[in-house]
C-alpha cells in the first residue's frame, strides 16, 4: 500500500489547487432504450436488508453491492455476473469479476493491468478526447452502458471525456455508479442517463466536485438510494452526510460492506447508505 500512501499525498495536493468549473460537453443523444430500461419506481415495500455475512444467494429481483473501497465496488446480478467498479492495483474485490470498468482521473481508478481472467474490461475514456468511449454490453442477466463526462487534468485543464458514469441494468433496476465526476451534469447527459435507483457517489468534496455540486447531481438524478464513495476520510464524510441532511435525505449505516437491493424494497425517502470499507 505505499504506492496508496504516496497516491493520497498527490491528491492532497491535487485537491488545493484551484477548482475550474468544467463545462460538461454535448453527449451522443439518447437512444429510446436506454430511458425504457430506467422506468419509474414502482409500489414499495420496506427497506432493503443488509447481506449477512455469509452471503446467500440472490433471488431473481435482488443485487448485492458490496463496497471493496476508495471507489471499488463489487456488485452481482442475480444470475451470478459479477462487476467491478474503478478497477485497479491497489483496490481489489474479494472475487475475480467477470467486468470491471475504469476511469481515467488516477492509477486508482484504472490498470493498464487488469487480470487476464476476466472477460470485459471496459475502459471509461476513448483514444482521443475527440472520441469518448462508448460502451453497450449485454452478459447473461446485465446490460453495462455508459455516459462521457469531462475530468481535469494535472494541470489544472481540461480532460474531455476522461470519466464515465456507467449505468448497470440489473434485475429491472438501474445502478450507477459516477465515477471521479468533476462537473455537474447537462440535461443531456441525464437524459441518456435515465432513470436511476441506486447511485454511488463520490464524496471527498475537493478532488472530485465540490459538495454543493454534488448534491446538485444527487437532486437531478432523484435516485431513492444513494452509496457514498471516495471519502477519504470521516471529516469528508460527515460533512457530505450534513450537507445532504439539510435537504432532509436519510442517513443510515450497514453493519457489513454488502447490501441487497430491489426494485420493491428501495426506500421511500431519499436515503444515504453508508457501507463501511476502506476509504482509500
């Protein structure tokens, strides 16, 4: 982990410099699929139960998130595909999954390594910022698809296209994960998002978008659960947790890093989940 250690001192560094607002650039326009397969949220039921800690198996309308860290998530669809999120060197997932996706801010959000096991890695940044990666993947029970967005640079400039937020489509619900988003988002971009349910956020406030901008997204997105990530440490934390508890969102905590979700238990009032792990 001394390459993490010497990792967070870059990005404290990152963090004081200078935030420059990022326009968000146009992206492709939404096929009508992709806002069909993020319907509304139907008549709900009470809260999702946390996994215990032998993990059991999934029901055809449950997905188990399980947080590995900084912004790794391991999350399995009821037929056993399993993904993982920012997948990289120093932050690992307890299985081998069989997709990961990455972007493209820093070496702990992405490899140039990945196992040669697993069987899709989908990048979050193209060849060139003139071409963004555009991905649409179907395994078994999963649809993986994902939206542009732009990061900034060590230099203090602009990476067009160098994050993705992707959208998993699993058991008639739409997870999103946002990545190392730096901007908020054009209406564009929540179009050919869509509907959302559940959505991991990063919540470090200064490396990533600043809280205000950040709850500005939650807002627009309307996701019922909302999963912090990318926190560094409990002061980043506590201070998104307020900021959101000002807009009146719940607050609860796991006893696990695992969670089960469904479309019929998602909770009625926009509600923040936190899953303990390491927060780099």
């Amino acid at each position: 982990m001394l390459g993490a250690r010497r990792m967070l001192v870059a990005l404290a560094a990152f963090a004081a410099a200078p935030i420059v607002p990022l326009a968000a650039q146009p992206a492709a326009p939404a096929r009508p699929e992709m806002m069909e397969n993020c319907p509304g949220l139907v008549a709900r039921a009470p809260r999702a139960i946390p996994a215990a800690f032998k993990l059991a198996a999934l029901q055809g309308d449950q997905v188990r998130i399980s947080y590995a860290g900084h912004s790794t998530f391991l999350v399995e669809s009821p037929r056993g595909v399993k993904i993982a999120t920012d997948y990289n060197d120093y932050v690992k997932p307890r299985v081998l999954p069989d997709i990961v996706t990455m972007n493209h801010a820093h070496s702990t959000h992405y490899t140039d390594h990945p196992d040669a096991g697993i069987k899709h890695v989908l990048r979050g940044w193209g060849p060139s910022p003139e071409q963004p990666a555009r991905h649409d993947l179907n395994v078994s029970d999963v649809r993986v698809r994902n939206v542009p967005t732009n990061i900034r640079n060590w230099s203090g400039g602009t990476e067009r296209h160098g994050n993705s937020i992707f959208v998993f489509e699993i058991a008639n619900m739409c997870i999103a994960h946002l990545g190392h988003l730096h901007h908020t988002l054009t209406q564009q971009q929540l179009n050919e998002i869509g509907r959302v349910d559940v959505v991991m956020v990063p919540v470090d406030g200064g490396v990533t978008l600043d809280h205000d901008g950040m709850v500005e997204v939650l807002q627009a997105l309307k996701a019922p659960l909302i999963i912090p990530m990318h926190f560094f440490s409990t002061y980043s934390l506590r201070r998104f947790l307020d900021k959101l508890g000002e807009k009146e969102f719940r607050v609860e905590y796991n006893d696990t890093g695992s969670t089960v979700v469904s479309k019929t238990t998602l909770p009625e009032k926009p509600t923040i989940r936190v899953l303990p792990g390491r927060s780099f």
